[in-house]
C-alpha cells in the first residue's frame, strides 16, 4: 500500500498540535514535542524537495523542538525550575522561537508563491504571519503589565483567530503545484 504524504500537511498537523494540543488530558506538553517534531520534520522534506528556501524555517524549527524537550524536562521533573527566572528565560526563549519559525514558514511560502506569481497566496500569509507574531509578542509584553492585562485577553483572542487562519491556510496550500512535491510512503 503506498501513501502520499505532502510535507505542508505535516507542518500543518504539527501547528495544530502545538497551537490547540496544550492542556489537552494532561498531555499538553507531550502533543507540543510531538507537533515541534511534525513541523520540523515537514520543512525538513520541503527543504530537501521544494528547495532551500525553507531552510532557515526548518532550523527554527530544530530550536523549538529543543526547547519543547526542555520545557517537558521543566515541567515534569523539576517543579523548583518552573517558578523560577531560569524557567520563565526558557518560557520567553521558547516563545521567540516559535514566532520566528512561524514567520520563517510564511516566509518561505511567500517567497514561492511569489515567485509563481501567486500574489494572493504571498499577500495572505505575509497578513497572517504579521498578524499572529505581532498580537503574541504584544501579548508577551503585556503579560508582564499588570494593568494592561485586558489588552493583552483582547490581543490574545486576536492572536487565535489569526493563527487559526495560518493553519487553514497552510493546509489549503498544501496542494499547490510549487509547495507539493508529494513523498510516497510505502
């Protein structure tokens, strides 16, 4: 029996893993190891397939899987590290890194869909990619002011829709001639 499996559609499984997989029956830090390995191992055959354009998203990725390993390590062995500053540099760390490989993603779709002349497609994910990484570094700000945290719920809600976009289109994306060289698996 053979598969096709497009590289996109794993990129997409893992965001939403790591993006609505946190909390879920107590395994939310497992589904974001797990999601961080499904994306990077998604830009890694993109990479390899599509071209190098995906490259820098891939090794953004690579650093967000070590930090999900880090913050699982954080949060289920040592309870004295999650309260403390370390942890929380390891918490910001992690942040940063996934908004950089979420704007790398978007960064490597725009760059071909540019290239083909697909504007609406670059147009879209250069929106969303602005959209979700500025409402979570402002919510990431805003945590750290107490009296601006209806903001920061606001910008939250705001960062959800917009990723939620991401990911509908990452999937609906999946399928373009420039983003699909499909693997088979048998």
């Amino acid at each position: 029996m053979i598969f096709v499996v497009y590289p996109l559609y794993r990129v997409t499984v893992g965001f939403v893993l790591t993006s609505y997989g946190v909390g879920f029956l107590g395994f939310g830090v497992l589904f974001n190891a797990l999601g961080w390995f499904l994306v990077a191992s998604g830009l890694s055959a993109m990479k390899r397939s599509i071209g190098p354009v995906f490259g820098r998203a891939y090794a953004s990725a690579l650093v967000t899987w070590a930090f999900s390993f880090v913050w699982f390590v954080e949060f289920t062995e040592f309870d004295w590290l999650a309260e403390s500053t370390q942890g929380e540099v390891i918490v910001v760390l992690n942040q940063l890194s996934v908004l950089a490989t979420i704007w790398l993603v978007a960064e490597g779709i725009i760059v071909r869909a540019s290239s083909f002349g697909d504007t609406s497609t670059a147009s879209s994910f250069d929106v969303l990619r602005r959209t979700a990484v500025g409402c979570s570094l402002a919510v990431l700000l805003l945590g750290y002011i107490p009296e601006l945290k209806e903001l920061g719920l606001l910008l939250a809600i705001v960062w959800f829709v917009g990723i939620t976009c991401f990911i509908i289109n990452l999937y609906r994306s999946a399928r373009l001639p420039y983003l699909s060289r499909a693997e088979q698996v048998t």
